[in-house]
C-alpha cells in the first residue's frame, strides 16, 4: 500500500519533497563531513576558494570562507537584473521598454545568457547606475555585496585579485539567490523570466554544470576577470528540491574543474541525504 500512497500525494501536486523528512541541518554529521570534504579538495588547489551552498527546502548549510569578500565579475548581473525586474513587478518599467534601441527582454537575454557587458552597462545606465542597485539591496536587508562600477569602469581599473569594491561574500551572494527564489524580491512572472534565462547561461558550460548527471537542471550565472572564476546559482535535485550554490575563485589556476568538482560534492551530499532520509521515512511506515 506505501506506493499508492505517494502515487496519490504526488497526483494532488504534494512535492516529493514533502514526503520526506526535512534533511539534516547544517551540524549534521552528513553536512560537517561536506564542508571537510569540499575544504580539503580546495586546499590541495593553488588559489582561493569561497563556497556556499544553502537547500532551499530546508534551510540547511556549508560554507567555506563564506564571510570573505570575492571579487564579483559578471555575477552581480544578477543584481542588475533583480533590480530592473522589481521595478517591473511595481508597474515603473515593463517588458517592453526599448532599452537603447533593443527591447528590454533581449537587453536582458544578452546580460544573463551571453554575460554580454554593454547590455549590462545599458541596463545599469537606464536603472540610474551602481548605486541604485547597492539602494535595492540594502532594501531588501542584503548585506555583504558591494557594487561600485559599471562593467566598463570595473574592466578598466583591472587589479581585481584584490579588489574592494564590487565584490560579494559566498554567504551574502546565497542570501540573494534564496531571496529570488523564494518571492520576497520578484514576483512569480519576474523570477521564471530569470531563471530561463539563468537555464539557457552559455559560459558556465565547465563549471557548476560540467560533472552533474546529465538533464540535471542548472540555473547559473557566471563570473570572469583576469585571475577571477566564479559560477553562481541553483541546481535542481532528483527530489525536486532546489540548491543554491555559490563559488568564488581566485588565484591559482585550473579554476573551471575545482569549480565543477565543488559542485559535484555538493549535489552528490544533498541527493545522499535525499535518499537517506526517505529510505527512513519508508522504514518507518
């Protein structure tokens, strides 16, 4: 009789999740063995490391320097776009706004998908420039993410292993992600234009997507500058639930694979405890 039973709950829309007991939190010993893993596989790398992930399920957590600021790059485009979508969401702008001479839905196709720089820099100038996004995420209680620059002033001034500007602690940047994800800051309509388009992302084809089991969803948004590799997101789980994870890298070399076996220990933990725990649930019925 057990598998009628999720037959059904499944059939009235209850999300597999739901049916099985909320994994453990952050001290549990699955998830302190995720955080010795991923700190030992950083630290046999050259570089610097910034790693967070967060089950948005749940609420559970790792972090390894998570409270150090990382230069940004192109991940702060996801900022821009939040903000230009929550001026949507409030009837200021709309979907089809030309934005220099493009409609506001490719400018925003091009920043996300192609990480294209000018569509960014466009989007930033018609929203009223850096500060204007630094205004929205105060308002939202983000703390921990500085923006400075446009694009073009942040490519110009270079320098940027040690950057202090434009840059994000791991933890503040999942901070944003959940915010997305969870429609404290965007509504439903703004948040699947965003994550199709984080779907269809390009340039992260060697990172958080690389090792995952093939048809696993990704929604990301990457992050490039001289010595700088970084690839931000959400990364669906078998059961459903979603994932955010975040990766900061600097220094060093070889980045792209780090980042891709970092996200790979993460999914493989998070599906583990997933199938524990409904294992347990079956048991116990």
């Amino acid at each position: 009789m057990r598998a009628p039973l999720v037959s059904r709950l499944l059939l009235f829309g209850i999300a597999a999740s739901a049916l099985v007991p909320a994994p453990a939190a952050a001290s549990s010993p699955a998830l302190v063995g995720l955080e010795r893993a991923l700190s030992k596989l950083v630290a046999e790398r050259p570089g610097e490391y910034g790693i967070a992930a967060l089950d948005l399920s749940d609420g559970s957590t790792v972090a390894i320097n998570g409270d150090t600021p990382f230069p940004m790059a192109s991940t702060v485009k996801l900022a821009i776009a939040a903000a230009y979508l929550a001026e949507v969401d409030q009837g200021r702008r709309s979907f089809g706004d030309v934005i220099y001479g493009r409609p506001a839905t490719k400018v925003l196709e091009l920043m996300i998908v192609r990480s294209d720089n000018i569509a960014a820099d466009q989007l930033l100038a018609t929203l009223g420039g850096p500060v204007v996004i630094q205004q929205w995420l105060s308002s939202h209680d983000i703390t921990g993410i500085r923006v400075d620059r446009t694009i073009a002033q942040l490519l110009r001034d270079r320098g940027h292993l040690a950057d202090s500007k434009d840059v994000a602690t791991p933890n503040a940047m999942v901070a944003l992600l959940s915010k997305l994800d969870n429609g404290t800051v965007l509504t439903a309509q703004s948040r699947i234009f965003l994550f199709q388009l984080m779907s269809r992302c390009v340039t992260g084809t060697r990172r958080i997507r690389a090792l995952l089991p093939i048809g696993t969803l990704v929604e990301d948004k990457t992050g490039t500058l001289d010595g700088i590799t970084n690839d931000v997101g959400f990364i669906t789980m078998p059961d459903g639930r979603r994932v955010a994870v975040v990766v900061f890298a600097r220094g060093g070399r070889d980045r792209q694979p780090v980042i891709a076996e970092v996200s790979r220990a993460i999914y493989d933990r998070f599906a583990d405890s997933a199938r524990n725990a409904l294992s347990l649930f079956m048991s116990m019925r």
